[in-house]
C-alpha cells in the first residue's frame, strides 16, 4: 500500500439541490456538506433519491440552474456493475480515458494497490466477480479522486467477498484520503464503513448521525445495534413486527 496522503482540502457543499422527473420531486431544495477527507454513507428507502443525488453529484445527469454545486475535483465513480469494456484488457479499463504519461505503468500500480497485479493482461471476463470490483476500484482511483462516489458496489456480491471489499476500501481511503461518499441499503454496511451516515427522505436529508466507534468495527461492538436500531427506524423499520 503506497504511503497515506493528505486528505483532499475543499468541503463538499450543495445547496438548493431540487430534481424533478414529470410530476414527481425527487430531492427536493437538498443541502449537503462534507468535510474534506471524510467517510459518509447515504442511506434511504428505495426511489428515496440516493442514485439521483449520486449522479448528479458525477456530473452524470446535469444540476438545475438554481443549484448551488461545490465539489473537490476529480470526481471518480463505482458502481453497482463493474462495467468493464469485454474486448479491452484489464490493464486498458483500468487506464480508459486516462491523461498524461505512462498509462500502462499508472494502471499497472493502481492494480497492484487493488491486489490484481497478476491480472494486468487479463481479459475481464476471466475476473470474478469481487476481481471485477477490485478492477474497477482500481479505475477510480488511478486518478486520484478528490471526491470518491460509491453506488452500492458491493450489493452483487457474496458476504464473504463483501468483507474483503470493505477492509479494501477503508484501506484505500486511509492511503489516498479522497472525501468518500457510499450509497447502500445495508444499515450495518453503512455503520462498519462510515464515521457519518446520513438518511434521504422525502428529498432532504431526514437524519445526520456520527458514526464514533473505534476501527476495525464489529458487530459485536458496544453501540453497533444501538445506531443501528436507530437507523432501521429512520428507515420506518419496525424491529417489533420484523422480530
């Protein structure tokens, strides 16, 4: 693992964020801020807005005229999909679009970084599919991010790979320090992953909790199910009727 950098320097700031789709208000006036280097999960129920606010975030649907975006700059992505190109090499996805010098050398780091060194002329079809991940992880941050976006990159993987995931990524933002935000549906994915955690409802941000356990987290940790408990009943979850 390389030596830990500096945490990126600009805050992630977002006001009067609204995004309409015909009749229905997605995110509706939102506001965030996230200090700079910081780990934070967004959680919310299903069309909550989570993805929406995730991709207009990336750039990858435009903000409203009256939205006021300020963001760290580069913005690297991952997603639920490894999206690979099939008919390029690892090494090539991995360095897809990548400016400057010595593409192949800066792909073939940042694989060794992700543990796919070995991979570097593979074709993505023999990755399976936490290599695939890994793979793309290692897309994100050949870039050096300041901003990294997770949307719900592990849900397609086994719970044994998930674990592995997690210890990587907390890894990599300790080593490249980029201001990380993760969109998921697991409440203890959320608390094991984040120092903030943050609840989308109705298009604003309805809960903001600290997330203050010591790492390496566990399930079994004074406090765990306390915040998570209180997470499930920001998310309407009556652990009463669920038990």
């Amino acid at each position: 693992m390389a030596d830990i950098a500096p945490p990126a320097s600009t805050p992630l700031r977002v006001r009067n964020l609204t995004r309409r789709f015909g009749r229905n208000t997605v995110l509706h006036g939102l506001e965030l801020d996230l200090a700079p280097g910081s780990f934070t999960a967004l959680l919310g129920r299903s069309g909550s807005g989570k993805s929406t606010l995730l991709r207009t975030l990336a750039g990858l649907d435009p903000a409203p005229a009256e939205a006021v975006l300020d963001l760290p700059r580069p913005v690297s992505v991952v997603f639920q999909e490894p999206r690979l190109l099939p008919w390029k090499k690892v090494w090539q996805n991995v360095a897809l679009g990548l400016g400057g010098g010595d593409a192949r050398g800066r792909a073939a780091r940042a694989l060794e970084e992700v543990g796919l060194g070995r991979h570097l002329e593979a074709w993505p079809a023999t990755l399976s599919g936490g290599e695939a991940q890994r793979a793309a992880l290692a897309r994100a941050l050949v870039r050096e991010p300041r901003l990294l976006l997770l949307d719900e990159p592990f849900a397609a993987l086994d719970a044994l790979t998930r674990i592995r995931m997690h210890s990587l990524v907390l890894d990599l933002w300790r080593h490249h320090g980029p201001t990380t935000l993760i969109v998921t549906h697991d409440v203890d994915e959320a608390v094991l992953l984040a120092d903030r955690v943050l609840v989308l409802d109705g298009g604003r941000i309805a809960a903001d909790l600290t997330v203050d356990l010591p790492r390496p987290r566990r399930h079994a940790d004074p406090g765990f199910a306390t915040l998570r408990r209180r997470l499930l009943g920001e998310l309407g979850v009556d652990l009463q009727e669920a038990a």
